[in-house]
C-alpha cells in the first residue's frame, strides 16, 4: 500500500523548498508462521519438529526535486531470536565494552625557555611530548572494559592408516580410568583401530598419597613417511590419592591423549605439522574427493582448528525483538546515481549455478555505489566497501558495467585484489537474451566455474533449468551440477516440482487468497518441509 505525504502539509518547522512533487512513502511486510516436518533419523518416521513465526516490515521513501534530482531510501524491519553483534578488538584481546572520557587531563608545569631562560606560562601549554606522543589537555581517553574470550579452542583432529612402527605404552584403544586396550608394540604391521595415545600406571601403597604426571615421549611412524607424538604435558586422568584405610594397593591409568602429525615426515617444516591433535589409527582410512567418490587411502590426512579472533556472539533474547537490515539511500540525477547501502553487492552479473560468483563484496561497512550512463547504452558501476577498519589499500572495489543490446544483455564484474589497486583479483561474465517467454543465460567467473540458464513460460506453465560446472577450489566438490522445476496452477492451486544432480526432489504446493498464501512443501536432500502461511500487505 502507497502512502502520499504532500511536501509541507504536516511538516511543521521543516525547510521543504526546492521540492516540487509529493514524497512517495511506501509500506509493506508480511507474517510467515508455521511449522517444520521431516523424517526421524532413529525411528524413520515422519514427524512434526519446530514451529516457526516471521515478521517483516519494510519501509522506503523517494521523490524529486525542483531540479530534477530524485532521492530516496530503504530499510526493513524483521524480527529475531538472537542478537548478533562483534566484539571491541584491542590488540589479540576481545571485550564486550568500550568507555571513554574527555578533558580527564590538565598541565601543571614550571617550564623555561631554552634560549634566554624566561619563564614559560603553564596557562599557555597545550600539549607535551612524552615518550614520542603528544599529550594535550582535553584529550579522550579510551579504555575497553569486559574482557571476553572465546571459548573455541584447538579441534585439530588426525587420522592415520596403513602399516606403522610404534612401541608399547602406545595404544588404541577406549580411554578410561579402569581398564585399558593397549596395542602391542607394532613393527610394519596395520595399525591398530582407536585412538591414538600414551598410557602410563602409577601405583600407590596402602595409605599413602599422591598424584602422578605421565612421561612423554614414544612416536609412531609409518611406511609413508608420516610420524604421530604425544606431546601433551598434563595427564587426562586427576591425581587420587589411595585412603589410609585401604587394605592394599591401587593402580591408576594415566592417559595422554593430544599430540602431532608431521605429515611429510621432516620434521623441520612447520605448515606440515598439526599440533594439539586427536589422533586416530587404523588399518585404513576413506576420504571423500572433490568428484562426489570416495577412496580407500593410507597415510595421514589432517583437519586444522579453528581461528578464534573472528568470533561473532549472540545474545539469546527471552523473546523475539525487531532489528534492521538492508538499509539504503541513494540520489539520482544527470550525473548519474550514487547509493549507500550495509548489504552485500553482487555486480551487474547474476549468479547461475554457481558460477558468476566470485567477484561480490561481503559488506564490512558501508557499500557505496556510483552507477552512469555510458555509449550505446552501457552501464558502468564502480562499488567500494568503506570497512572502518581496513586500510586505504584493503578496500574491497569493484568494478562493471551491463550493455542492453535489444533484448540480448551482457554484463561483467572485476573486482580489484587487495593490497594492489591495479590487479584485478576476480572476475564474473555473464550474457543474457530475452525473446517472449523465453529467457536464456550464461555466466563464467575467474574460478573456472560455468553456468547455463533457461526458462519458457506458455499457457500457465513454467520451467526453469540450471545446468554447469563448479568447485574448482581446494577442498570444495566439483563436477557437473543441474536443477529443473516446473510449475503451473490448477484452479488457483499452485503446484511445483524440482529435481537436482542428485536426483533428488522437492515438491509445493499453494493456494493464494488474496494477501494470504497457503502453502505445504518437502525437500528430499533437506530430508524436511513445512506447512505453513504467509500474510503480505
């Protein structure tokens, strides 16, 4: 619905000339409640799990000047469970608050010159150099208070397999106080299956006291090359003391369960070492490969941690509260149009199975975008990421343009490698023909990566396909990959129908009343759905 404000008509106070036409204020939004289903994984059954609500409101403004100059802007408002915020970062250390003070300093001197020796007036001080830095009256001081620290740690984890040499006192095996199942000392044989650790007894007389460290020390090496160590200095089992009422002697097991992997088997080059690891042995290990098969391997195979200092926390709220997102203001004229907005940027290039994604910018601030109008129709665009904390030559900048030649578009996104401003870091391709009720597209980015895209639509009934070639990126799948939907209405009742590479797939079906929209829905590889409606106005 389409609000009409007429410049000065309740605007009491406001300086509003130089506007000519109404400021158009638009309203909209819509409730999203339902409830989720999917098939249990113990029993099989298909049940009823969470139910889900959403609110959304969102809010923009435009109008035009006596000039000609158009103006405007955008946010919306949802609703939220938790509250995501960043941390104040002080050097490696994070805190939850930030506190200031100003004027917290005066001067107090009784200073000479050093040529002729007069007196110089402390009243006329502004500022001392101590250590290197100006000092000044008035100035703020900053201190941040609240220390917090994640509570993420080391996950290295390792797996070795295939034939090794390790001496007793190393073992696989379950890992408790009791009891224990040690390996036997192995020269070229397969490893034993478990986890990989050090064991060692202490044994304390009757009545007597104590605790004990486990040594440290033993290396399990094998055939390929790679070497395991347990380096943890602290044992896994508490130190215990046996009660001066005890008959007899007591045997506690101490375990050393974290250790490292030289992969390579040098041990002088450090990005081949994995420390603070769970290891894990066996005869064999399956790894998964970027082709969607799996292969039986021997060797070591390593996954590293995580990286604490770019931690985001969340506050659970006792119930849901608004926030704002997408927010956005721009202004248009002859010049063409520039924006500000706090959401992502794709470019002028549309992203089609997987490909046509590589050169975006992930706002870290404030993305702002100048757009003109350029020979033959062009579009040109240059976007830039005013992150308040990167430096000038960290800026992300992105560059493009879109050309419209009747019907058949192309587009292209370069966007500039950090730290060099005349590099390009990655680039986005893509065309696109219009012809009736047929839509194609084609997009490739600087990833190797490629997509085709085609949709028909005739006497109520609509496909879409997808079809291209992605993953060429360390650690991520590649292949051939593919979706086709079809949808089309009987009697008011929309039904669709998908299939993906996997040939897997989704079903929906709604029925629209006017602003509220019924709808019911499954997805085979989310093993799930829901059933719910939605309220737009």
């Amino acid at each position: 619905m389409k609000y009409h404000l007429l410049a000065g008509s309740c605007l009491a106070g406001l300086t509003v000339a130089n506007i000519s036409s109404a400021v158009d204020i638009t309203l909209g939004g819509s409730i999203d409640m339902g409830v989720e289903f999917g098939i249990n994984k113990n029993s099989g059954k298909l049940t009823f799990s969470e139910s889900f609500n959403r609110f959304t409101l969102s809010f923009g403004m435009g109008g035009t000047t006596d000039a000609g100059m158009k103006y405007g802007g955008s946010f919306s408002l949802g609703t939220t469970a938790s509250i995501k915020f960043n941390p104040y970062v002080e050097g490696t250390k994070m805190y939850l608050g930030k506190a200031t003070v100003e004027g917290a300093s005066d001067i107090m001197a009784a200073v000479y010159n050093v040529s002729g020796g007069g007196a110089v007036a402390a009243a006329d001080l502004v500022g001392v150099k101590i250590n290197s830095s100006w000092r000044s009256v008035g100035d703020t001081r900053t201190d941040y208070v609240l220390s917090i620290a994640p509570s993420f740690v080391s996950s290295n984890i390792c797996k070795l397999a295939g034939r090794g040499t390790a001496p007793s006192g190393l073992f696989a095996g379950p890992l408790n106080s009791t009891n224990k199942s040690e390996a036997d000392a192995v020269t070229g044989s397969y490893l034993a299956v478990g986890q990989f650790a050090r064991v060692d007894t202490t044994t304390i007389a009757a009545g007597g006291a104590g605790s004990a460290t486990p040594s440290v020390g033993g290396a399990l090496t094998t055939t390929r090359g790679a070497t395991a160590s347990i380096t943890q200095t602290t044992n896994a089992a508490a130190s215990f003391t046996n009660p001066a009422g005890a008959a007899a002697s007591i045997t506690r097991y101490h375990y050393l369960v974290k250790g490292a992997v030289d992969l390579d088997g040098g041990g002088t080059v450090t990005t081949d070492t994995v420390t603070d690891a769970l290891i894990y042995a066996g005869p064999f290990m399956e790894v998964q490969m970027a082709s969607s098969t799996t292969k039986m391997v021997v060797g070591a195979a390593c996954i590293e941690g995580l990286n604490s200092s770019e931690a985001v926390f969340y506050l659970d709220n006792a119930s849901k509260v608004m926030t704002a997102s997408d927010a956005s203001i721009f202004i248009e004229g002859g010049f063409g149009r520039l924006s500000l907005q706090t959401s992502d940027y794709g470019g002028a290039v549309a992203a089609i199975a997987g490909a046509g994604d590589q050169a975006d910018i992930s706002a870290d601030g404030l993305v702002a975008i100048g757009e003109s109008i350029g020979l033959l129709g062009a579009n040109p665009f240059v976007a830039v990421d005013l992150a308040p904390t990167a430096a000038i030559a960290e800026l992300e900048l992105l560059a493009g343009a879109s050309v419209n030649f009747g019907g058949l578009i192309a587009a292209f996104d370069l966007k500039v490698g950090t730290g060099d401003l005349i590099a390009v870091d990655t680039w986005d391709l893509g065309f696109g023909y219009e012809m009736g009720g047929l839509n194609v597209g084609f997009a490739a980015d600087s990833n190797n990566d490629w997509g085709l895209a085609a949709s028909m639509a005739t006497n109520g009934f609509a496909v879409d396909a997808e079809f291209g070639a992605t993953g060429n990126e360390d650690h991520q799948k590649s292949g051939i990959v593919y979706s086709i939907a079809g949808t089309t209405s009987l009697n008011g009742v929309g039904i669709s129908l998908g299939l993906d590479q996997d040939m897997k797939t989704s079903f929906e079906v709604s029925y629209g009343l006017g602003g509220l929209n019924l709808y019911a829905g499954y997805d085979v590889a989310d093993e799930g759905g829901a059933v719910g409606a939605t309220l737009s106005f």
